[in-house]
C-alpha cells in the first residue's frame, strides 16, 4: 500500500542524511498517516489520513 493521504495526496519526500563525517545515504521521510473511519459520500470508509488533514477537519469522522 502506498504511503499517500487519500485526502490531500502528501507522500514521502526523499533526500539525504549527511553525517558528522560527511559520509552521504539516501533516506525518505514518509507522512504521518493515520486509519480513521470517515464519512465519503455519506459511507463509512476506512482511509488512511495524513494527521494535518486531520487537524485542519478536512476530514470527517465516522461516529
């Protein structure tokens, strides 16, 4: 499963992890995603959100 929100579409974000001694690896930093019971066209849906979404109430919670 990809590591996207399903609301705002954020994802990994790749880039480089330099050490004391300047040795280089390629690394990725991945969202902050969260499973939460959501309301979609007025369905109960599982979905995977990012926790911005979350707290920005983009996304409505299933009771």
């Amino acid at each position: 499963m990809a590591q996207r929100c399903q609301i705002c579409g954020k994802g990994p974000h790749y880039g480089n992890v330099i050490s004391h001694a300047n040795n280089t690896r390629r690394r990725r930093w991945n969202p902050n995603l969260r499973r939460v019971r959501a309301l979609v066209n007025g369905a109960r849906k599982k979905i995977r959100v990012c926790t911005a979404c979350l707290r920005s109430g983009r996304v409505k919670k299933a009771a």
